[in-house]
C-alpha cells in the first residue's frame, strides 16, 4: 500500500540555487502537495540545512554558478551517504555519468527538461525510498453540491 501525503508530518526537498526559472516551477509542483522547497547556495548550505530539517531529497544543478553539483553530492555523501539525491546536468559527459553512478545518484537530467518527467522521478523516487506517492498526478476534485 503506497503511503498517503498525511502519514509524514513534513516534506522537504533541498535545491540548489539557480539563476534560471527552475526553482518557481519546482513550486508549482511543490505547492499543492504541501512540500517545502529550501535552497541552498554552497555545498556546505546544503549539510547545515540537512543538520537542521529532515530532507527528503535534494535536488542539485551541475551547472551552478557557486558550486559543482558533483562536489555538492561529495560533501553531502560524507555525512548522509542515503539521502537521494537528483542531478541537473546540461549536456552531461560520460565522466559526469560516471561520478554521478559512483555517487549513488537517484537520476541525472539533462537540461532543459520538461517538468513532468521531473514529477514522475519524484514519484518513482518517493515511492521507492518513502513508499508515498504524493507526487503522483494531482487528480482534480469533482464537487458534488
């Protein structure tokens, strides 16, 4: 039985900070789940924000103008070798897939990408790791009155 959004008293998911327009669309996913989206600016960001909250997963952009993504995810597997972990890559090389694997890398998505699919690796990785599908299609309520 795949776990209701109700069972867990909060989710959040860490990003890295991005100077495109992915963060606001995460929030459109986000939202209407009750999901909490924190940002970090530097790998040492992310371990001080996962010292003090309970973090789902992270999502975190290779191309990031503060930090590596792939030395972002070193840091982290030092102190939180299971946390799942997504990778946002433009053009990701071989050695990029590489570390990625070597890492423990939930996925690495090459950008641009189309928010959907980012939902359904969300939604398999949530259900593989929490067994929840609150980032399953949001089916629209029908009201009855």
């Amino acid at each position: 039985m795949v776990a209701m959004r109700s069972e867990f008293n909060e989710v959040n998911v860490l990003a890295s900070r991005a100077n495109w327009a992915w963060p606001l669309a995460l929030r459109d996913i986000f939202q209407p789940r009750g999901v909490n989206l924190l940002i970090a600016d530097e790998p040492a960001d992310f371990v001080t924000i996962i010292r003090r909250k309970r973090i789902h997963t992270a999502i975190i952009d290779m191309d990031s103008d503060r930090a590596n993504g792939l030395a972002t995810i070193k840091v982290i597997r030092v102190n939180y070798p299971l946390l799942p972990c997504l990778l946002l890559a433009s053009a990701p090389s071989d050695s990029v897939l590489e570390t990625a694997l070597k890492f423990d890398v939930f996925s690495v998505l090459e950008k641009p990408f189309d928010m959907s699919l980012l939902q359904g690796l969300l939604n398999r990785l949530f259900i593989k790791k929490y067994n929840s599908d609150i980032f399953a299609e949001l089916k629209p309520e029908i009201n009855t009155d």
